[in-house]
C-alpha cells in the first residue's frame, strides 16, 4: 500500500491511454504552461512564452541548462528555482508585461513556438533531458481556444508521460 502502481508503457496504444509510468525518481524542473498562439489576445500579454516549474523538492540552479524548441537551442541564464517556484521564459521585449504574472526568466532571442505539432526539450546541465513535451493544438480540448489567446497547461508537473492526457487549455484567460 501507498507504492505506486507499475504498469508496462503500452507502446501501441495511443499516448492519451498509456498508463503513467513511475520510475522512481523524483520531479524537478518541468514545463508546465505554453502559450504558443497569443493571437487573437483573450487576456494574457501579446507573446509567446514558456512557464517552469520546479515540482522537486529541493532548490535546482538553471545554469548550464538548455531548451529545444524544434530546430532552435537556447541555454538558460543562471537562475535558481525553489520548491514550487514558477517562471516564466521569455524575450526582453515581453518581460516587463509578462513580469506582472509572475517571475520572468529572460532568453536572449526566444525560440518561436508553432501553434501545433512542436516538440521542447529541457535538459539540465549534463545534457539530460529534465522534460519532453511534443505538443499539439488539440491538446487544448476545447476548439474556440484551439484558434488563439489562450494557453495550455500541465495537470500535473510530476507527470512526465501520457503527455496529451495530462495538458489542458487553461480555464482563465488571466
């Protein structure tokens, strides 16, 4: 009682059904939220970002840390993250509107995001990937926010698969 269920990750079954895999180790970083198409604006800032948190125990410094966005790499500025700390990843243009939400992590050039069909790589500063999310417009579940102004967000940050199961358009346009 109180282990976690092990089940085998069914490799032909779609990835919204395949059952959550837990190997024992702890959370950490992870991406959390994603506004890939800020247009038509519902009530967040006109931009594209990228929300982390730390869903781990411990505090974990962002220095030497990178992030894939397609084809595009970007390493992360040092920065430390607390326990359930979230920040924001984005441009220097965006920072000050972005900054009113919450903590801000600023790229030097953010990476685009598509609208649908992207995948992001985190890794940490050994080159092991922290989180992996291919996501897609469907992921939204609702087809009115599927067309712009709204982001999507984690269910749960210490869930690293089932990926479409476990993100959601979010519910307020703040």
């Amino acid at each position: 009682e109180g282990k976690p269920h092990l089940s085998p990750v069914g490799e032909t079954a779609p990835d919204h059904q395949r059952p959550f895999f837990y190997n024992g180790s702890a959370p950490g970083i992870a991406l959390n939220e994603i506004m890939a198409d800020p247009t038509p604006v519902v009530g967040l800032p006109d931009a594209e970002w990228i929300e982390l948190i730390n869903a781990g125990p411990d505090p974990v410094s962002l220095k030497g840390w990178s992030l894939r966005v397609g084809s595009y790499l970007r390493s992360l500025p040092d920065s430390m993250m607390l326990p359930g700390q979230i920040r924001i990843l984005c441009d220097n243009d965006h920072a000050p509107d972005l900054g009113k939400l919450g903590e801000v992590i600023i790229l030097q050039s953010f990476p685009p995001l598509r609208n649908s069909g992207n995948r992001i790589i985190l890794t940490d500063q050994t080159g092991t990937e922290a989180d992996v999310i291919d996501y897609a417009d469907t992921w939204y579940g609702d087809k009115s926010k599927s067309k712009g102004g709204w982001s999507f967000e984690r269910i749960d940050p210490s869930r690293k698969c089932g990926q479409r199961a476990n993100w959601k358009a979010s519910n307020h346009p703040m």
